[in-house]
C-alpha cells in the first residue's frame, strides 16, 4: 500500500464502463472497452495527464463455451484484483434506496513502453460493511436487469467523481463514454452549487452507438425507487428527460463537447439528437497493442520508433516485400496452427482465409456469406477459402446465440468443400491472433449501424485486407483497391433496404471470385501492394496515438 504514490495532476477523467488493457483483465465485452483501454494506453505513450474510472466486474464479462454444436453457455471469468492492482484505502458512499453503499477502488498503473503511466480507478462495491445484494454491484459487467443497471451507473458516475474527489485529484475535464457514466454530472451539479454553465465546462461527451436501444433509458419509477423523489429526481427531469430518463440525453445536456466516433456516425447522431451540435473524432487503435511479434520485429527494424509515433508506418516501403510477406506468413502459420489445435481442423496454410470475428448479434449480419451457397460455392471453385469465426453473443441475446449456431450448422454441410471453424471464447488475444492471422478481414454490419467500429484498423496494422461494407470508419477509410474492398454501395446511395441487400451480396460474392481470388492465387505482387497500401495509408492514420491528439486539442483544452 504504502509504494502507491498518488500522482495528484491528472487533470482528465476518462469515465468507461468498461476498460480492456489485457486478456487477463476481464472487464470488458467488445468494442467500447477496447478502445477505452487503448486510449489510455495512447495516453500514457503520450504522457497525457488522464486517468481512468470504471467498474471492477469482478465475475468479468463471461467466458463462453460453445458445444458441438455450436449452444453457448455462459460460465463466470472469475480472476483476483490483487494480482494487478492495489487497494486504496479510501472509501466514499453512494445512496441508493436510502442506504449508504460504500465503495473503495483498485488503484491500477498502465506502464508505457515510454515509461510514463496512466493510472484507472476500478471501482468496488464488494466491501465489508455492505449488504449482500450492494456486494454485487460491481460483480458483472452488463448483468442483470434495469435495476441493477442502473445502481452500477450510480456508482460509476456519482461514486466514481466522489472517489477522485477524496483522492485528491483536481480534474479539469470529465470524459464521458456512452450514457452509462452520465450521472457524474449530476454529481458536479452539486459540487459547483448547480451551476449548469459550470458543469457544462467540465463535461466532455462521447456517443458510441447509432442504435436507439443502445442508449440507456430508466423509467421514472425505477429513478425515483433508486433515487429518491427529492431535489436530484427534478435535476433529471429537467436534463435528462421529462417521461423517462435517458442516459445520453443527460450527457448531451450538460457538456460543451460532444462527439461521433467517425464522420459518418457524427450526421446520424445528429438525426438521432435533433438540435444537438455534435463533433466527430474518428476512433484509432493502440499501434503496438494490436501488431503480432512478426510486424513488431519488422517495424523495430526498419522503422525505429513508430510505436509511439505510428505515423512512421507510412515509410513502410522501406521494408523488402519478401519481408513483409515472410511476416505475414508467420502470423498466418500461427493462426491456422491454433485453429488446427483448438477445433481438430485441417485448415493448411496456402489457402486464402477470411476472418470473421466481434461481437455476434444481428445487426453484424455473421451468417451474410452463407446467404446463397450456390455463390458460396461457385466462390470456391474459382479459387480456394477457408473460413474462420470467432465471437460471443450477450447472455441474453437468444438471436444472437442462434447466429452462432447456424455458423456450426453451415460449416458441417460444407464441410467436404470448404473448411470453416468457430474459435471459442473471443478474446483479446484471439482477436490478435485473428487480425494478424488471416488473410482477408470481412466486415458486413447492417448500415448504418456500426458507429466506427475498429477491428479492421487492427488488420491493416498487420497487412490484412478489408473487405467491408462502407459504414462507420471504412467509409474514411477505404480507397477502393488500394486500400481494401468494398462491399455494397455508398452511404449516400438512396436505395430501399432490399436493393441495397442485393448489392451487397453482389459485391460480396463478384468482388470475391473475380478480383480477391485472382489477385491473391496468381498476382501475389498486387497482394503485396494491397498488404503495405494497408500499412501505409490506413494503420498511419486509424491509431489511437492520432486520436488523444485530436481529443486534447478539440475536447480537453
Ligand atoms: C477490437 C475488438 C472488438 C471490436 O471489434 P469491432 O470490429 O469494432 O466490433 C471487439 N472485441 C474484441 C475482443 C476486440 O479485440
């Protein structure tokens, strides 16, 4: 306890629901807390004075088992906070239901690589002197029902601004991702004697999703049961929703900036929130983070340096193509060498192979390829695939676990011709090994429903090939055949959801046969353009190094 040293000049607080810094870590589910644990570490690369808040989710995410065929359960990813990170003796209390709820926090210190460090705050409710069910707040990460929703969003917004406060912190800016964290404002109403033009100076907010149901809503009942019918229930009246409370609303409300995660999510928020001003800084992942061992050798070695300044990867021409190659070969081998292991295949490692791997739920469309076998087919026979998937769908999402199930049930009737596999359990690590691993990137989310999305700048950090519909980040970033492919029209594109189906389709199948196949099977020197066209002009720009430069310059100063 007493080596912690608390650094007291974080002026930004980063508010996530959830963190992903490592597989080991377990609290994260997808996209949001992937990118949160990537801006801190872009953050401690950078020496930005920013510091983390979220939620201890002690039982994790869940870790998921798939049986044969293909049923998911869900088991708890039980894991011990003080392997990683220190108890702080501080202690604040949020009331919920006129109880006083203590909570503490786990004092984690991301090292950069740069030596610098960002601390994160995981907030804990499992404390002595707490009822059994309090205990639980901060046991599962997106368990249980409203309720528990949103006695977790009171301990992360209001516990965690309290908890910064009794550490000593004096921060500047409140950085709020999604609405889950919106009570924080709440919280500074307070403590700025309900100065809303205070408040608004100190909030910073960030939407992550263009899908209604992804923004947080509780009834007022179930606000003034939590709440209390009192002084705090009228503020949230007032900011956050006359009928209902809505967590975004709130955020809106009581920030001077608010952004989309890409250009293109930017105009759909504002249609979503009319009369609202948003801004958009693109999302980016963290460059040495999500390159395997065999790019990481290649660019130490020839581009000195780029790991905290992944700019440097547009001199990526400097390395030899047969280098290049060789790099993306190892990676290949020690993805199908895994996938042989783990699920019994025989996947070799000549054959073209395309990934597929996030969050599985309807909207990322995870069985769209198998839409007409007879193209699926015709696909292979002009040259050969392979398929690998991975994912987990949330507990409840009965759909999302029957996606995962029709995956199982089109790799057995193709099994004869071609080789698909399933990995379990979607990890960070796994997600590694997929992005670096294989050789094209598929991407087919219902439009317009990706707000960035990031996995794909993960592969072209690795030379993998995007092939993607044109929504959330690729619309940015795609320069068709140079940088990846395309898959439908473009957003603009005024067609009715059927057309733009067809199209999709099309593309997804025309662009396979005639232009992926041929170009990986007989004109390996354009594949090899297309692998450093990826380094080149997307990994140099879509990192998160990139990003906290516009966050500081636009949101935090
Ligand atoms: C990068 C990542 C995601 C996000 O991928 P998307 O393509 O943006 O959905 C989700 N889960 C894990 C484990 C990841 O590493």
């Amino acid at each position: 306890m007493d080596n912690i040293i608390l650094e007291k000049g974080r002026k930004i607080a980063y508010f996530s629901m959830e963190i992903g810094l490592k597989k080991e870590i377990p609290t994260y589910s997808g996209g949001l807390g992937i990118l949160a644990g990537d801006t801190i570490k872009a953050s401690a690369d950078l020496g930005l004075p920013l510091i983390g808040v979220t939620l201890l989710n002690r039982r994790g995410y869940f870790m998921q088992k798939l049986d044969s065929a293909g049923r998911q359960t869900e088991h708890p990813q039980e894991w011990s906070p003080s392997d990683f990170m220190q108890p702080l003796p501080a202690e604040v209390t949020v009331t919920i239901q006129n109880r006083d709820v203590k909570v503490k926090a786990w004092f984690y210190e991301h090292q950069s690589l740069t030596q610098e460090t960002v601390p994160v705050l995981f907030l804990d409710t499992d404390v002595e002197g707490n009822s059994m069910e309090d205990r639980q707040i901060t046991h599962s990460l997106y368990g249980g029902d409203r309720k528990y929703r949103l006695k977790q969003e009171m301990i992360l917004g209001i516990g965690g601004v309290r908890m910064l406060k009794e550490l000593g912190y004096s921060i500047t800016k409140y950085h709020m991702n999604e609405g889950h964290s919106s009570l924080l404002a709440l919280e500074l109403l307070h403590q700025n004697n309900v100065s809303v033009s205070k408040v608004k100076e100190l909030c910073v907010f960030t939407t992550h999703t263009p899908i209604e149901s992804g923004h947080d809503v509780f009834s007022h009942d179930l606000v003034m049961e939590l709440i209390g019918q009192n002084s705090d229930f009228e503020i949230l009246k007032k900011y956050g929703g006359e009928h209902q409370l809505n967590m975004t609303v709130l955020g809106l409300n009581l920030s001077n900036y608010v952004n989309g995660v890409a250009k293109r999510h930017r105009e759909i928020s504002e249609k979503m929130f009319p009369g609202y001003k948003f801004n958009s800084i693109t999302n980016g992942v963290h460059s040495y983070t999500w390159v395997c061992s065999h790019f990481r050798k290649l660019y130490d070695e020839y581009l000195p340096g780029w790991a905290n300044e992944p700019e440097l990867l547009v001199r990526v021409r400097s390395i030899p193509d047969s280098e290049i190659w060789d790099a993306h070969e190892f990676a290949k081998k020690d993805l199908i060498d895994y996938v042989n292991r783990e699920c019994g295949n025989d996947m070799d490692y000549d054959t073209l192979t395309i990934g597929f791997a996030r969050r599985i739920t309807e909207y990322k469309r995870p069985t769209l390829i198998f839409s007409d076998l007879k193209r699926l087919r015709k696909v292979n026979e002009a040259g050969k695939i392979q398929l690998i998937f991975a994912g987990k769908a949330h507990p409840k999402d009965e759909q999302g676990k029957k996606f995962i199930e029709m995956i199982f049930r089109y790799a057995e009737e193709l099994k004869s011709e071609i080789k698909i596999a399933y990995l379990e359990n979607y990890d960070m690590d796994l997600s590694l090994k997929m992005v670096s691993g294989v050789d094209v990137w598929l991407n087919n989310p219902r439009k317009p429903l990706e707000a960035s999305g990031t996995s794909g700048m993960k592969a072209a950090h690795n030379g993998v090939v995007n092939f993607s519909v044109l929504d959330g980040w690729w619309i940015e970033g795609c320069v068709e055949g140079v940088t990846g492919y395309s898959i439908g029209p473009r957003p603009e594109v005024d067609k009715s959801l059927e057309q733009i189906e067809m199209m999709e389709l099309d593309d997804l199948y025309n662009k396979l046969e005639y232009i992926i196949i041929p170009k990986y099977y007989w004109r390996k020197d354009e594949w090899v353009n297309l692998i450093n066209n990826s380094i080149e002009l997307i990994a140099y720009y879509f990192n998160s190094h990139r990003m906290m430069h516009r966050y500081v310059t636009e949101a935090y100063l």
